[in-house]
C-alpha cells in the first residue's frame, strides 16, 4: 500500500515525496484512515514506528481548510508529549508534513525562556505541540486557552505517567472540550495506562503494531552476568573496540553522569542526557550524537525517548530496566528498518530477577557469553 491508498490530499502527498516517503509504515497504515474518519485511538506503538506521521497525517488533513479573511486562528489541535526533545521532534515533523498548507504550527517547553513562545502564541496557531508544565503555566497566565481544539493527541502516555504528569493530565482535561477526537499512544499499557484511556477515549479503535513483548528478530541479544563494581571497566572493554554509534541506558542520572566521566578518562569520547541537564546541554549533545562528533551516548529511559538516531548500531543496558517491557522499548532502538542491531545487556545477582520477567515477557532466553578479556 502507498500513501495516495490512504487518500491523504494533495498538499500532504508532494510534503511526503518530498520527504521521500513512499509507503506508510504498519501503525501508519493502521491509524491514519481511522484518524481520518474522525475516530479516537488508542495506538500502542514504540518509539521509531512511524507514529508521529500517523497522527500529524490526519490532524493536518482535518484542518486544512482556508478560513475565511480575518478570522482569528485559535488552537485546534493539542499535541501532548513528556519531554523537551520529543516535543521538538514532532514540531520538525508538523514542519515537513504541512509545508504546502497554510496551518500554522509552534512548540512550546520548559526549562528556556518563554517570551519567543508567547511571541509565536499571539501570532496565531492552529496546532500547538506541548509538555504539560509549561502549557499549564501560560494557560495560567492567560496566554493560552483549549476551547477551541477538535483534536486531542497524548502521545508517549507510559512515559507521562513514569514522569508524574498524571496530575498535569487531570488537570488539563476539564479545560478541553468535550466534543473532540482524542487519539492516545502508549509504548506499553499497563493497567494504569488502560484505565487512562477508557477515561479520555470515546469508542475508541485499538491498533498494537507490535505486541509489547515483541522483540525485533534482527537484534543480536547478549547478557553479561557481572557485578556493579565491574561494569565499569567491562564497559570500557566493549567501548575501546570501535563503535559507530551505541546508546547506554542508565537507571539513574547520577549513574549516568559517572558513565559518562569514567568514559571521557577513559579516552571514550561522550555525553550523557537527562533531567538535570539544560535544554541546551541536552540538545548539544543530541546533535553531536547525530553527526558523529561524539560515538556514545548515555541516557536515562525518561530523556531517551527524544532520541531518534538511523542506524543505531549498539544498545547497552550498562543497568537492566526494573519493567520488562521497558527492555524491549530499550533495544527496539536499534535493529531498526531491517538493519541489524545489537543489544548488551549487564546483569549483576541482584538484577537476576528481572533477567527472568524479560525471558518470561519475550518468550526468549538471554543466553549469557563470556566476558571478553
């Protein structure tokens, strides 16, 4: 199936040839002639299925419509999204998919002053790509009002919840109105995520390109059974062979900041992302990461989900995750679009456990090798 199948317009088709984009990917073919019809969904896909075109595709084909001369733009469509890099992901997308269309689009996120927000705000949008904090801040400050959105989007709700924006969530519901279409994506749905959703979807369609324990067949899956103290240096080993790129997951921030200078005396040029780090840290990093200035980065499960790298050769679980579902969004990282992929993973007695949840999730044995010399 192509995208003309779906009968998308005119002004988003040459926006995707332009892109290059010929054929939609699985959640895309699923989701967009739902979307279409004015449905809500409830999508559980991970991070890299193509998810952002499947709800940018129809919101900006709903919306696209000439408004006649001198009507205000108000916001009809809200995009939720936990962080900083994932909201600016789907801004770039917005950006590519309705370039041939008049529908005005802005991003707005905490930690960077919000006068070029406000500034882009009053010159009026029509779809508005946002994390909780700040779009409660400016709603509170009378910058922003929902009355007037058709289209809902919660896009990485697990994520939401792992962060604590569910009270945020609450919060902004009762401002939106209750005639809307309410998409609603998940990499995983544990039973907090479906109660969520029953609460916000009205009849909604379920698509699951994936199941959650699915893990992709070109991953190559290696445990190591080593003890905290050596992780270090079992990391340095690994890292000294050269990579073209590998992503490291770390529990913690602190633990990820200790990597990465371990790493960095190492001769083992990196950067570590999360939380604690300025958006300009964060996206410095991010870029050369991109560019292969810098070959390794390390990153808690929160500020990786704004990471979206082609080809990414390597993923190394330096601390196993304490969800089993989270292994599987964690190596689906690489191995990407038939692309090969490999998938550390460092075990120490105390993780053991969880070793067992994700054999028992993926229906796979982590076969544990030898640790290199």
């Amino acid at each position: 199936m192509t995208f003309k199948e779906l009968n998308i317009s005119e002004p988003i088709l040459n926006a995707l040839v332009k892109k290059k984009y010929s054929f939609p990917t699985p959640v895309q073919e699923q989701a967009i002639p739902v979307a279409l019809k004015g449905r809500d969904l409830l999508g559980i896909a991970q991070t890299g299925t193509g998810k952002t075109a499947a709800f940018a595709i129809p919101v900006i084909q709903q919306l696209n419509h000439p408004a006649p001369k001198g009507t205000e733009r108000n916001i009809q469509a809200l995009i939720l999204t936990p962080t900083r890099e994932l909201a600016m992901q789907i801004n770039e997308c917005f950006s590519d998919y309705a370039r041939y269309t008049t529908l005005r689009h802005t991003v707005i996120f905490g930690g960077v002053n919000q006068r070029p927000q406000v500034h882009s705000l009053k010159q009026g949008v029509d779809i508005l790509i946002a994390t909780p904090g700040r779009l409660l801040d400016l709603i509170n400050q009378k910058y922003i009002t929902l009355n007037h959105v058709k289209h809902f989007i919660l896009d990485e709700a697990d994520r939401m919840l792992d962060m604590g924006f569910i009270h945020d969530i609450k919060r902004l519901l009762p401002l939106l109105p209750k005639q809307k279409q309410t998409l609603f994506f998940s990499a995983t749905m544990p039973q907090t995520i479906a109660n969520l959703s029953k609460s916000i979807l009205n009849k909604p369609v379920r698509i699951e390109v994936t199941p959650e324990s699915s893990v992709v067949d070109t991953i190559e899956q290696r445990l190591y059974f080593v003890e905290k103290p050596q992780k270090s240096q079992l990391l340095v080993n690994i890292l000294q062979k050269k990579r073209r790129s590998v992503l490291v997951f770390s529990r913690t921030k602190h633990g990820a900041d200790k990597i990465a200078r371990t790493l960095n005396k190492q001769g083992i040029g990196c950067e570590a992302i999360h939380g604690n780090k300025t958006q300009v840290a964060r996206q410095r990093a991010l870029t050369n990461f991109k560019l292969g200035k810098t070959h390794v980065i390390i990153a808690t499960d929160i500020a990786a989900r704004g990471i979206d790298i082609a080809n990414l050769e390597m993923v190394i679980n330096y601390d196993l995750p304490d969800i089993a579902e989270t292994y599987v969004h964690r190596i689906g990282r690489t191995g990407r679009a038939g692309h090969g992929g490999t998938a550390l993973s460092f075990c120490s007695q105390e993780e053991y456990s969880i070793v067992k949840d994700i054999q028992k999730l993926t229906g796979r044995k982590l076969n544990p090798v030898a640790i290199p010399a």
